[in-house]
C-alpha cells in the first residue's frame, strides 16, 4: 500500500508570518497522523523560513508514524539528521536560495559526493532516499552511490498531465521500473495534488510514499484537513 507523508513546511510558514505560535506546527503533524497520514515530511532549510531546527527536534519524540527529513546534505543538515534519527532522509539538490525544490540531483556528476553522505546516513540506521527526474541513468547512479530509495520529481509529470496523461507519465514508469529492477525502494512527490495523484497511481502502483505538502495544505482551506487527507489517501487505493 502507497503511503502518504504529508509535508506540514507550508503550517510552518504561516506561523512564520506572524511570529508565536499560531498555528502550532506540532499540533498539526499530530492531527494529520490522527486523521491518517502515514508520514509527516519537513524541509528545514539554512534560513528557517518555514521549518526551524527546533520544529524538527520538538516533532521527533512525539510523532507516531514515519518522520522524513528532506534537505542538501550541508554539514549542517548532516549533523542535524544524525542526531535526530529519522525514519528517513531525502537529499536535495537544493541551493539555500531556492523558493522551492526544482530539480532532481546529477546523480552521475556527484556520485562520490552522494556516496559519501549516503555512507553516513545508512551507518546510522536512517534510511536514504535521493530526489531524482524521471531518467533511468540517474535512477541507476542513485543506486550505485547506496540509496535505498528514489524520490521521483514529478513537477513535469503535473505539468504536463492535463495536456497527456498518458505522455505525462510514460518517463516516470520507465524510471520506476528501472528502480523495482535495481532494487530501490520508490518515493514520489512535487505536485501531485488530488487531480493528478490517482492517474499516477494507478500506473504505478508499486510507489512506496508520496510526499505532498502545498496541493494537500491549499485543499485544506477548503475541505477542511481531516477530509482533505482522506481524499488523498482515496486516491492512493
């Protein structure tokens, strides 16, 4: 069964927006595993626009399903993540500036890098899952510098998708296939939201996780978030 970690970075902006504590970023990773999230995602970035280093050690003792970090694997990030221990870790290609993910990593280009850092991660238990397109070279250089797992960047796959789904997904089953061959686990997200999530779904139905934050936290403005996440997992069935 495909889980769904959402990611709460979007709670935490707000909060942001006006200092205090409103809302409670705790409270709400709490709510959504309540009304069944599987996961809970968060992207502290070096300027703490929405997640905080404190964010990360306050979720950890209290969350009851997996925890995700996702980030660049700075020195700072490293240290922060071992010694949190998540269930997971996602490595981005992020540079600090960025407003928002964007692209999957080079995985050839940075092999050593990424092996190196895997290395640490996997030593410690954590498992590893690295953010990739749609391409098979990179999901096999992923492998080759030790993940467990590839996130598939799926921007292109929402954009494209209400022109040809069928266009729209055709990369993403080659690459998944290419990671079910290798050995990897498979991770998706950016983008989905509940008009792309099924189609996606049902073509590949062997994703391990999906992280979805802005689509499920702008959704929930309107449904409400216990329906809302009940909507997304409808669609993961």
């Amino acid at each position: 069964m495909t889980k769904l970690s959402v990611n709460i970075n979007k709670v935490a902006t707000l909060r942001n927006a006006r200092g205090g504590n409103v809302p409670n970023v705790v409270k709400v990773a709490l709510d959504c595993e309540s009304f069944g999230a599987d996961g809970i995602t968060v992207h502290p970035r070096p300027d703490e626009r929405h997640i905080r280093r404190a964010d990360v050690f306050d979720l950890r003792p209290l969350l009851h399903t997996e925890f995700n970090i996702e980030g660049y694997p700075s020195n700072e990030f490293v240290d922060l993540v071992l010694k949190v221990k998540p269930h997971q870790v996602t490595l981005v290609p992020d540079e600090p500036s960025q407003l928002t993910s964007n692209a999957g990593w080079d995985t050839k280009a940075n092999l050593t890098f990424l092996t190196e850092v895997l290395e640490r991660f996997n030593n410690a238990g954590i498992r590893t899952s690295v953010f990739v397109a749609a391409d098979v070279e990179m999901v096999e250089h992923a492998a080759k510098a030790g993940a467990d797992r590839v996130e598939l960047y799926t921007e292109p796959y929402a954009t494209l998708y209400p022109k040809d789904p069928e266009a729209a997904v055709a990369p993403f089953v080659e690459a998944a296939k290419a990671a079910r061959r290798l050995g990897l686990g498979l991770n998706a997200g950016h983008d989905l939201s509940l008009v792309n999530l099924s189609y996606f779904h049902q073509a590949i139905p062997w994703v391990d996780e999906v992280s979805i934050g802005h689509a499920l936290i702008s959704d929930a403005l309107y449904l409400g978030l216990q329906q809302t996440i009940q909507e997304y997992k409808k669609c993961l069935l």
